[in-house]
C-alpha cells in the first residue's frame, strides 16, 4: 500500500476491512499516515473510508 499525510483534521465513516456491512467511525489528526490501494481507496485502521478521488488536496497530500 501507497502512504499520504492527512494535512487537516478528518472525522468520517467508513467500513472494516472483513466486514463492509459495519459503519466504523475514523477520527484522523493532521500529521497522521494514512494507506491507500491499487483501487484508490483510502485506509486508516484497517478502516475503507473513502476513495483519493473524492478528496484531491483538500485533506491528504499524496
């Protein structure tokens, strides 16, 4: 997996990676290292919250 900075505070929702049927909340800080896949989705935790697309620039440098 690839790795980004979150440049401002994140809260959100996402799913777990062994279970897409659960809401999990994310509560990232600046600073954190966040992953992202092949797929373009973002993980925190082992936590799916989204995908690069939806969020150019605006809270993670990749």
């Amino acid at each position: 997996m690839n790795k980004a900075i979150c440049i401002r505070d994140f809260e959100g929702v996402g799913f777990l990676k062994e279970n897409n049927d659960k809401d999990k909340k994310v509560h990232i800080k600046k600073g954190d290292i966040i992953e992202w896949d092949n797929q373009g989705c973002l993980w925190y935790d082992d936590v799916c919250f989204g995908h690069m697309d939806a969020y150019p620039g605006q809270y993670f440098q990749f």
